[in-house]
C-alpha cells in the first residue's frame, strides 16, 4: 500500500517584483499601488518563509501534491519549487495562468516520481469581473490508477459576505457540473475526485452544500445516486480552528472534499479521513489570545518573519492495490 500526502496552502500574494516584464501593461497598472516596494530582496524572502513550512510536512520529507493559490505566474512558481531542492524531490509544476483581475492564480507542485500529470484543464467561471478558473489535473500513479484533482479559489468576501456570496455559487455550481462531467467521461460512478482549495465561504455555506453538493455525512455520499462529495473539514469546524481568522474569528475557508470513490475505496484510493490537518507550526502563530496566522503581508503592513494570512491543510491518501 503506497500513502500520499497532500496539502494546499493560499499562500497569501505571492508575487512577480513589482516592475517584472513577466507582467501586462494592464496588470502592471492594476498592481502599481499594491506592489509598491516588493523587490526581489522581498519575494526571495516571501519564498525562504514559505519553503520554510513546506519542509516540515510530512514529517520533514515535504508533500508529494501540493495545491497553492495566490501565485502569479509560474515563474515565481518556479522560484518557490527550486527553493524546495534541499528536500531531494523531483517537483513539477502544474499551472495556467488565468484572466484573474489580479492576475493570481491556481497551480499544483507534484513529485513526479510518484504522479505523472496526464491532462490538465482550466475550467472557466462565468463572472462579469474575471476570477480564478478552476483548474483540473489528471493525474497518474505508477501502477496507472486515476487521481483527478481539482484546485479552487473561489470569489472573496471583500464587499460583503452576502453580497459576494452569488459569485461563490456560480463557482460551486461548476465545480458540481464538472464532477458530474469527470464521472461521464471516465465512464465510472467510482472515479476518484479530491476537489481542494480556498473556498471563501465554510463547509455549512450554501455554496457547498447547495450548489457544490458537498456533504456532512459519508453515507449520503456513498448512497447517493447523484454525484456528490464529503467535506472532510466538518470535525475542523467543531473544533473551533479556523484556516483563516476574521476580526478574531476563526473560519474554515480551505477545506479538501472526496468523492464517493475515495470513501469506499472503489477507485483504487481511499481517504484516511482522520489524517485531516489544518497545520499550524509554532512560528506561524501569532502572539495573543487568537491563534491567528502570522501573515507576510506587503508595503506597510509587510512582516518578513510572517508566512501567509491562512494556514496550510493536509490530507494522507492511500492507493490500495
């Protein structure tokens, strides 16, 4: 039996410096202000507090598939992935660069010694203000099983929760319509999707339940005859640890969701349920009374011993033969 293990981590702008050719007039102008003072001395930084925690995954051996959001473009990617070396790894990037207004984006670090990336596709999200695609990999162990995964950053919160919350459930309608697709094209109710991300919104959020259709309780996944998934961060949410914190409030914005082939082990993987994590090392902490992430930040709020304003979530996978 082979075990995977998994995370995702938001890592909070991780950004091109601020005058990179790498970047559109376009972007440039939309960033000028925000990016004011972020010079390679600051990204080389950003990357040593990121590497830092990747290291200590998995025991120190870092993740075998890693999910990342807020990155913008695959250079930076690339910079975050040669800062890995230490860990003797063979990582590969997964990644499209998308029409995000602010240019960021979703990507996948993966150990190609144990996965190969067979597809991989940008799933758009109709949204008058462009958003993150979603973005789907197919990937292949080396006995050949099928693992797809898929990687969200769905619409914010900034504006309001419930005046933002439409947006979210245009992206939880395409993730279900997209699941509904991999099981027909794959020709198998048992297919193995792990759906993984930061959702903006918490597992009891409508658009997850509703619209995403992701669910409490295993049986009414694995019962259902409609295509659904288990959120595996339910027992995170009764534990009162948040991923992310909001005037002092915990919320579980990153979440990983399973669907029924990795609960009944049909699809040749099943989900260690249990192994579920939201990690929280020490030096990402911050001091008081609120167990809040120590964030990176940038210009005047920018902290070169902070990490990112969400803290990473692991997941064990294990490929059953």
């Amino acid at each position: 039996m082979v075990e995977y293990y998994i995370a995702f981590w938001n890592v909070e702008n991780l950004f091109d410096v601020f005058d990179s050719p790498r970047r559109s007039d376009k972007l440039q102008r939309t960033l000028a202000g925000e990016l004011d003072g972020w010079t390679s001395q600051v990204l080389d930084r950003k990357i040593h507090q990121l590497v830092s925690i990747i290291c200590q995954m998995n025991g120190n051996r870092g993740p075998d598939l890693l999910g990342v959001c807020e990155i913008e473009n695959e250079y930076v990617l690339g910079l975050l992935v040669n800062a890995l070396r230490p860990l003797n790894r063979h990582y590969q990037i997964a990644h499209f660069d998308t029409l995000d207004q602010r240019g960021i984006d979703v990507a996948f670090i993966y150990d190609q010694d144990l996965l190969t990336a067979n597809e991989q596709f940008s799933h758009f999200i109709v949204k008058r203000a462009a958003t993150r695609d979603l973005l789907q990999v197919n990937f292949r162990t080396s006995t050949g099983k099928l693992l797809v995964v898929i990687g969200n950053h769905w619409p914010s919160r900034m504006g309001g929760q419930f005046e933002t919350e439409p947006y979210r459930i245009i992206a939880g309608e395409t993730l279900a319509y997209f699941h509904e697709r991999i099981r027909e094209v794959q020709n198998d109710d048992n297919v193995a999707v792990l759906a993984m991300g930061d959702f903006n919104d918490e597992p009891s959020n409508r658009s997850l339940t509703d619209y995403a259709l992701s669910e409490r309780l295993r049986i009414r996944v694995t019962k259902a005859r409609s295509v659904k998934f288990l959120n595996l961060m339910w027992p995170i949410l009764g534990q009162g640890i948040g991923t992310h914190y909001y005037e002092n409030s915990p919320n579980v914005l990153d979440q990983f969701l399973v669907s029924k082939g990795l609960l009944t082990g049909g699809s040749g993987f099943a989900a260690i349920q249990e192994s579920v994590e939201v990690l929280r090392f020490p030096e990402m902490v911050k001091a008081g009374d609120y167990p809040a992430p120590k964030r990176f930040g940038r210009q005047s709020s920018l902290d070169i011993d902070g990490f990112s304003d969400h803290f990473p979530i692991s997941l064990r996978l294990k490929e059953i033969s």
